[in-house]
C-alpha cells in the first residue's frame, strides 16, 4: 500500500483491474448481449412461425408432445410464450441423467424442424458460468463481480477531478486519451456500474458466503432451494402409472387465480406417475422481483393443493435485486439503456486495461508487458470476434445438423483460441488493426445473414451489427493510421 489513502486506493484499483480485467470484459460483454438474449434467441430460429401465438394453446401443444416423447423424465420445466420470445422453451431430464433444452413449436409442441441452438441463453449462462463445470465458473463470475464493485469504489475515491472528468476528453494523445476516455465513461454511468456489479455479486452471495446454508441445510442443497422458491418443491414418485389432468382448463384456472399476471413457467414433476405435480409460476407484469405468486396442483385431479405468495422481507429483498439485474422486468426503452450501459461498462474495463499497458510501455519494459500488450489484442479485440462468430456459425451449419448447439459454442471458443495464439506472436501494433477490421468484417457479415429483414427482430439485429462494423472500421482506420506514424 502507499503513503496516503488516495494513492492506496489506485493503487488497489489498478492492481484489482490488472488481475480481474480480462475476465471481467468477457463478463461484461456476455452479459451486455444477454440483456437481448430472448432477442437473439429468436433470431437464431428462423424457422419459428411466432405470429399470433396463444399462450394456453401453445402450452398445451408442447405437454402433448412432451407427454409421447418423454414421458420418462423425472421432470418438465416449460417458459410459456411472451411478446419478447413467442415460443415454448422446454427443460427436461433424460433417464441418463443429461439435460436436454429446445425450443418447442407454438403450433404442434414439437422440435422438429427447428435448428439446434443455445440462442440467447449461450451468452447469458457465460455470463455468470464462463462455460465452465459447477461451482468454479461462478465461483470465478463471483469474485470478479465483488472485484468489480471495490474497483468502481476505489476508482471514485482516487479521482481528484470527478465533476471534470465528466466534461472532458482530450484525443489523439495516446495516454492522455485513454485516461481521458476512461474516466468519462467510467463516471458517466457510474450508478449503473455500480448497480449492475453489487446485484451481479449478490446473486451469486452463496459463491461468496457459502457457510450460512450449509451450516442450516448441511449437505441438502435441494432444501435451501426449495425454501427460496417454493415452485421448486416436488414430492416422490408413487411407482403407479398416472396421466395428467387436460392442461388446457387448468392453465386458464390458474391465470384466473393469479390475478392479471399471467403465467411465467411451468414446472411438471413426475409428469408419468400417480404422484405428478403441476406448477405454475406468475408473470412478472412489470415488477421488479421475481418469484412472487406460484401455484401448485395434482398432476392426475387438477386439484389446487398449495398457493405461496412471497412476503417474506429477506427473499424479497434477494428477488428484488437478481430482477434488477437481469432486467425481465424493463420496457424496451430501458432494456436500451441496459444495452448502452453495458457497453459502457465493457469500454471503461477495455480502455483501463488499454491504459495499463499504454503507460508501462513509454518507459523501458520488460517481457511481461510486451505479453499483457498482445493479449489485451486478443481479449479485447478477440473476444467480440468470437461472439460474432457465434452469430455467424449459426447461419453456416447445416440447420438440422446433429450436435449442432455445441458446434455453435465450440465455433467461438476456436475463434477465440486462435485470436489470441495470432496475438501472441505477432506485435500488438500490427494486430491491432488486422483483428479490429476483422471484427468490422463479422459484424458486416452478420447484418448480412440476418436477410431478409422483414421483422423488428431482424431489423434491429442489422442494425446494432451494421453499427458495431462502422465502429470496428473506424479503430482499424485509427490504428492502421497509428501503425504507419510508428513505422
């Protein structure tokens, strides 16, 4: 630590920034495009008819198909239609154990002849998983967010300028320009930074502070779950063969009982046996928590067995601020200020990154700063390359292709392997331009494939892509500029 508070608190900033920073940027990148992640996933299935959907109706279709296709599995776990993603999403368990999810036909319930893909979710379970098995990519995900919120506090406090900072930024002067860039978008929207990152930690406290439910649930991690979300609790299977009651009049008593709600999820347990239950979880109607009205009936009668409205201060508390940041609850105008937000927050983690190797490189460097120099090329330029490439995958494999959700996701992370291998040996100021025109190319290319743009989906697509590729060829065009002044 240094000899003041305030150099001790830039000190913790950039020393926090310099170990978390690259994960951070995926993170918050992942997460920026995940706030469209219902978006995105309707892009990515072209052959959905979503037009004039009926919820109930297409409900049913899909526990029809369910009911022929896997009747074995333990459980069914149904997200109904909504404006945002007119199609059922459906969660179910093979008797090996796997999970398998798929878009589900409004019209018959069926998968058939819908192309395989993660859509959306791909960047929103990246987000806080990092593509990488239970608990360490949350683990990862939590302690960069805690990282992230001391790095935002620490930022504030050693700023002497804060207010001018606000009001200036000063280009074409290297370092003085990152700076300069840095902290206006840093302090521009701060309180959404702030916001985003303590909500992003909080949803992830057990990651942080897992003593709490295992000294109360021991080794029961079920228990801790179904006492936050009552929806989750089940009860064990009888062994006798049972049939569900028609779910067409049961999903529009439950809407009665909710109240104008609407219906959310549906979750349907031992769907096969004398013991099965329905679920059914309200729509969020614009509120900010969520879990807040569930319904629990018997899978075979149809009969009303629990009702659970959440009061309980502590769990509000807790669904208030995951709403928050997942953000289900926002209008579009304010889902675009999430979006902007997010890419403001990704800039501020790029551009102080940037900043790091700009200043230690002035002055007589050794090979550690020649290596943080090219791989912030390949994280923060190679790391747009890659999500795009997802995008882009997804309209160059064959559409019924087997495996093909995993190939999308092994697309990227082959992109992004080679990005930062081509970064690596080569000297950051010829990769930076190559890799930024590479990743105007794919944005180009994506508005391309997203042809014929007949729907707002498409149309918006196009257009943040097309607006992204303008951005990308204007950094080539600077840095190609920067590169022939050096040479």
């Amino acid at each position: 630590m240094k000899g003041t508070f305030r150099a001790s608190m830039a000190w913790l900033h950039t020393g926090l920034g310099l170990v978390t920073g690259w994960v951070l940027f995926a993170i918050a990148l992942s997460g920026t495009l995940s706030v469209f992640r219902e978006g995105i996933s309707v892009w990515m299935r072209p052959e959905l008819k979503t037009a004039h959907v009926q919820t109930v109706d297409a409900t049913a279709h899909a526990v029809a198909w369910l009911t022929e296709h896997a009747a074995k599995s333990s459980a069914w776990y149904l997200a109904v239609p909504n404006h945002r993603a007119p199609y059922v999403f459906g969660t179910w368990e093979q008797p090996d154990g796997r999970y398998i999810q798929k878009a589900l036909n409004p019209l018959t319930g069926s998968p058939d002849g819908i192309r395989d893909t993660l859509g959306g979710e791909f960047f929103y379970r990246f987000h806080f998983e990092l593509q990488l098995p239970y608990p360490y990519g949350r683990l990862i995900a939590a302690l960069a967010a805690l990282a992230l919120v001391v790095g935002l506090i620490t930022g504030l406090i050693s700023h002497r300028r804060i207010f001018a900072d606000f009001f200036t930024f000063r280009p074409n002067k290297g370092q003085r320009s990152w700076l300069d860039a840095h902290n206006l978008l840093g302090v521009l929207a701060f309180p959404f930074h702030l916001m985003i990152s303590f909500t992003g930690a909080v949803t992830l406290v057990t990651m942080l502070l897992p003593w709490g439910p295992q000294a109360v649930y021991k080794h029961d991690v079920m228990a801790g779950y179904t006492d936050l979300d009552p929806a989750l609790e089940s009860r064990p299977a009888s062994g006798k063969p049972g049939h569900l009651t028609p779910i067409t009049p049961l999903l529009q008593d439950a809407e009665e009982r909710l109240r104008g709600a609407g219906i959310s999820q549906i979750y349907i347990y031992n769907p096969a046996d004398a013991a099965s239950l329905i679920t059914v979880i309200a729509g969020h109607n614009g509120t900010v928590s969520t879990l807040s009205h569930s319904l629990t009936f018997d899978g075979t009668t149809g009969r009303l067995m629990r009702e659970h409205v959440e009061t309980r201060p502590a769990v509000r508390t807790y669904t208030f601020l995951y709403g928050l940041h997942i953000a289900r609850f926002t209008p579009d105008v304010t889902r675009w200020l999430y979006f902007i937000s997010g890419l403001m927050l990704t800039a501020v983690i790029g551009s102080g990154m940037r900043l790091w190797t700009v200043k230690r490189l002035r002055l007589p460097h050794h090979l550690g700063h020649i290596l943080t120099d090219r791989l912030n090329v390949g994280v923060l330029a190679g790391t747009p390359l890659a999500f795009a490439s997802y995008f882009l995958a997804n309209r160059l494999l064959p559409p019924m292709s087997l495996h093909r959700a995993g190939h999308e996701v092994q697309c990227v992370f082959i992109v992004w392997g080679l990005a930062l291998v081509f970064a690596l040996v080569r000297p950051a100021r010829r990769t930076w331009p190559e890799m930024l025109t590479a990743c105007a190319f794919a944005c180009f290319a994506i508005a391309a494939v997203s042809s014929p743009w007949t729907n707002p989906v498409t149309q918006s697509t196009a257009l943040v892509s097309l607006l992204f590729s303008g951005a990308f060829a204007y950094a080539a065009f600077r840095a190609f500029i920067k590169k022939a002044k050096q040479a």
